[in-house]
C-alpha cells in the first residue's frame, strides 16, 4: 500500500513538473511586432475635379492568408499609409475588426476604381461584420478618421502601382 502511494506520488510529481514546463515555454514565446512593407503607391481622386486629395504607400494583400490577417496584431500604421485587398473577382465582402488594435476606416472599391462604400472609424477588436453593401474588387483600410480628413465621398477614384 505505501509503495503504491509512493509511486502514484511520484507520477503525479513529475506530471506537474513536465506541466509546469510547458506552460513555461508558453509563457516564455516572443513574438516579433508586424510592421509595415511598402509594396506600391496609392493615389485618392475626387472624382468631381480629378485633383489629388492624398498619396498613400500601401502594402498589398491578396493571398487567403493576407486577405484574412489584413492589419491585425499590429500597433498602429502611418497616416501616410494603407493596406489594399485586391480580391479575384467582383463580389461583396465583408470585414470585421478582430485582432485589430487601431480604428480603422475601411474603403471599398469597385471594378472601375470607384469608392463604391466607406466605413468609417471601425472600432478595435469589434467582431461585427462590416458589409460592402455593393459588390466590389478593391477594398482600402487607412487609420481612422481620414476618410472625413480627406473629405473622400462615393465616386471618387484611385489609381495604384505595384
């Protein structure tokens, strides 16, 4: 009966120690701080007048993998810069701020580089879907906010470059 004892104290002693370990190693993970990669320019239009209401240097997603992370984990991004999704076909889409640390204003884009929607100021880590409510190819997240900045409207244009 004590030998018993003995070795169930002893399983459990080292199954604590192996536990305690892990959660060590868990705890003990760096991660590297995303940051931003120039991958092209963006220009805003207003449509009316066709002059330029900003330049922007953008990076790039269109891979699932891109399309899906976007901005999320990072600390907070440049005025002067923004993420364009570009997307296989025309469709509505639709994003959410999970994982995001920074209000964003998010610019959905038509097939004729048109800004066919704008959701402004999205919230940080909201889950709610944000709808493009028309189909689109593009979509533009710039930091919140700079959307009235710019006094950007339905039916302005942008023009890109890789």
């Amino acid at each position: 009966m004590k030998k018993t004892i003995l070795y169930i104290g002893l399983f459990l002693s080292i199954g604590m120690a192996v536990y305690s370990c892990k959660e060590d190693a868990k705890k003990s993970v760096v991660t590297e701080p995303v940051t931003f990669t120039k991958e092209g320019t963006l220009q805003l239009y207003k449509a009316e007048t066709d002059s330029v209401l900003v330049r922007l240097d953008i990076e790039i997603a269109e891979t699932d993998y891109e399309t899906q992370t976007g901005l999320m984990y990072r600390d907070a991004m440049e005025d002067t810069q923004g993420m364009l999704f570009i997307f296989p076909d025309v469709a509505y889409h639709s994003f959410y701020m999970k994982n995001t640390k920074f209000p964003l204003d998010i610019i959905y884009i038509d097939e004729n580089l048109n800004v066919a929607n704008i959701v402004k100021n999205a919230q940080p880590m909201d889950e709610s879907g944000l709808s493009s409510e028309v189909p689109v190819k593009y979509v533009l997240e710039v930091n919140g906010q700079l959307a009235d900045l710019w006094q950007l409207e339905i039916g302005d244009k942008i023009t890109f470059k890789r």
